[in-house]
C-alpha cells in the first residue's frame, strides 16, 4: 500500500465512528478534519465530500474478507464451517450497535440520489445465495427456498442493527437470530 492509499485508509478507518455516532446528515468536511487531523486542503486531495467518503467506507464494508464465501467455497471448505464464521461475525456486529452504520446508510440513500444501495444489497444477496446453494450441493444444508432465507438473514440482521440504536437488546434477542438461521440451514 503506498502512502496515498495508507493515508485514505487512515481516513477511512477514523470517520467510521462518525458516522456510526452521528448518521450521515451531521457530518461535515471539517467534522473530518477534526477527527483527522488533516487540513482541509489535504482531506480535499484525498475526497471531494462526506459522500465520497461514505461511499469508500461502504465499498470497504462490502469488501472484507471475513464475509468473502467465494475464497473458502473456491477453497472447498465446508459450507457449515463458512456459516458459522458468518454467522459470528454477525452476531459480534449485532451487539455493537454503537459501531453500526444503520442510520447513515438510511440518511444516505434518503439524501443521495442512485441506485447504490440497491447494488450493495445484490451484492450481499448474492453472496448469501451462492454459500446456501454450495452447502446445499455439497449436502450440508437442508433444501430450503433460497431467496426466502437470504431475505431472513440480511433484513433480520439490518433490523437489529437499526432498532439497536433505539431500543434495548439482549443477548436472547442476537442469539435466537443466529440459532434460527443455523437451524434453518444446517443438517443435523
């Protein structure tokens, strides 16, 4: 990585939290700066708006490798051992609602006209259909409407990540979900 791209991620990695804190809205180029301590002109060298980098911190989001399932089916890893990596993974992010980015993504797709989103919703989906379709190939998973559980898994998991920041969760509440899809999809 050379020192632009450090510098980006540095970015990146410092404003989640602003974002995850105050929504997408409240957030200024000097909010960035602060919490950077960059100059406004060396922010400007890097991204031209708090779009931009929401826009990265999403792009950075739907590019981590812990939720990768293509390298580990590539890798013809068991279908339950990707799941139950997922599905941690899940659930450690469903009981941090102060790291959620829920509300700025609602604020965002209010505020931003496009179709972004929608692809990284796809983009998601996707990736849950080709893990179900492997496990169920591969004769781990049950045979289950595909499309109904994927809706289950990323609209239970946004839920909880939305209503978290407004109501009081409880571990039963992170743990029924996951037991739930688990149930769904693994054979016994």
């Amino acid at each position: 990585m050379n020192k632009k791209e450090r510098t980006r991620a540095a970015i990146l990695d410092a404003t989640y939290g602003l974002f995850a804190r105050d929504g997408f809205n409240k957030i200024t180029m000097k909010d960035i700066c602060d919490v950077t301590g960059m100059s406004r002109g060396g922010l400007y060298s890097h991204f031209g708006s708090t779009k931009e980098v929401f826009e990265a911190i999403l792009d950075r989001i739907n590019q981590k490798d812990e939720m990768n399932f293509q390298d580990g089916m590539e890798a013809g890893m068991s279908a339950v051992t990707i799941l139950d990596h997922a599905l941690t993974l899940l659930r450690e992010e469903m009981e941090h609602a102060e790291d959620s980015l829920s509300l700025a993504m609602y604020e965002y797709a209010c505020s931003c006209p496009g179709d972004r989103m929608d692809q990284l919703n796809k983009m998601g989906e996707k990736k849950w259909r080709d893990l179900i379709e492997y496990g169920m190939k591969r004769g781990e998973f049950n045979p289950v409407n595909v499309d109904e559980i994927v809706n289950v898994i990323l609209y239970s998991y946004q839920g909880v990540r939305m209503w978290s920041r407004i109501v009081t969760m409880t571990t039963e509440v992170f743990d029924g979900i996951i037991h739930h899809i688990r149930k769904q999809l693994v054979k016994e």
